[in-house]
C-alpha cells in the first residue's frame, strides 16, 4: 500500500530495474494507472488503483513476463533524475 500514485509507481519501476525490465505507463488517470511490459507481444503489466473507500493505493493486479532477457540493459528508460532524487531523499 502506498499514500501517493507516485509512490506506488516508483515501487513498479524500481521492481522493473531490479528484474531489467522496462514498463510504459498506460491508461493514466487520477484514479488509477495500468503500467506495461514494452516488449513486443508480453503480457507483463501492473495495475495499480485506490479502493472505494479507501486512501491507498494498491497493486491489484501483476501479469508476469513471458521471455528471458539473454542481455543486461546498459540504460533503463525508467531511471529518471526525479526518480533518483527521491530515492536519495527517502
Ligand atoms: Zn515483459
């Protein structure tokens, strides 16, 4: 559970670092977001939304990939100065 969208997005990119993996955020709004695997015919993706009721945001739903990276990413588009910022900052 996480208190911002921004805090539960940076927990999907940091897990799709760790893994090498690269998402795209899709269908955006305030109430929820939908991240995607960018690899061409993955399933990959992870949808995070806050519950009626709810102040929380929760990660509801995580498709796994469906391939093995043979090679390390030298960049990750998902690492951004904001993100760094606050990582170094939490
Ligand atoms: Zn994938």
């Amino acid at each position: 559970m996480f208190d911002t969208k921004k805090k539960s997005k940076y927990a999907v990119i940091k897990w799709a670092m760790s893994t090498q993996r690269v998402f795209r955020t899709h269908i955006p709004s305030p109430t929820n977001y939908t991240m995607k695997c960018v690899e061409t015919g993955c399933p990959g993706k992870v949808h995070g939304h806050v519950p009626k009721y709810h102040i929380h945001w929760v990660v509801t739903d995580v498709f796994p990939h469906n391939y093995v990276r043979k090679n390390l990413l030298v960049n990750h588009p998902n690492l951004t100065s904001t993100l760094i910022a606050q990582l170094m900052y939490t």
